[in-house]
C-alpha cells in the first residue's frame, strides 16, 4: 500500500495535453447556459425570504439551545429508556419500587443513638 507507482509523471503528461486540447461546446450551448442561469438568478431576487418574528419565543429559543428537533427526539428517547427502566429493571439493577415500599427506613442503623440515651 504504500509504495507509490512510479508512472505518475506519464499521468500527468496526459493531464496536461487534455488541459491545452480544449473542448469546444457546440453552437449555442454556452448562450443557453448563460440565459439559464440569468433566468434563474432573477426568480430568486423576485421571491423574499419568509418573514420571521423579530423575537423568538422562550420555547423557540429552549428548543435552538439544546440542538433543535433532532436533540428533542433524542431527550425523548432518553426519557422513554429511563422511565422503562424504571418500572421493569433488569435482573442487574435493583428494584426501586423495592425500596421504596421497604418498611426499614430507620435513619440510624441498629438505633445507635437511642442506646447511647439509654446509658446515661
């Protein structure tokens, strides 16, 4: 792969004739080119562009920040994966609805601090 062909040089011999042969187009070719593309260049000037607000709403301008509609989608996505996530987890995530619904929400472990009290 990285040896390089040795006949670059005849290629760009026959490059070089190609440029100094010319083409010639036929008769009228380059006038009709010419007019189309005039034709075209005054459709464009004739039409105005779409009249936009000179403020964007706050949503407009939410929505320009995260990325436009293509971001949006993928935030749905997102969205749509975790809350998945959430109700049916996988073998590997634990249950949150399992913690949630625990009776044992002590906020000491082994009630530590009732037992000091109980000391003095």
């Amino acid at each position: 792969m990285a040896e390089r062909d040795k006949d670059v040089t005849d290629l760009e011999d026959l490059f070089q004739a190609a440029r100094r042969q010319g083409i010639a187009l036929p008769d009228g070719l380059e006038d009709r080119i010419i007019a189309d593309g005039l034709q075209v260049q005054r459709a464009r000037q004739g039409r105005s562009a779409s009249p936009r607000r000179a403020s964007a709403g706050r949503v407009r301008q939410f929505l320009d920040l995260l990325g436009g509609w293509p971001a949006m989608g993928g935030l749905a996505m997102a969205c749509a994966t975790g809350i998945w996530l959430g109700f049916a987890p996988p073998q590997a995530l634990p249950d949150p609805f399992g913690f949630v619904q625990s009776g044992d929400t002590g906020l000491f472990a082994d009630d530590d601090l009732v037992l000091a009290m109980v000391e003095e």
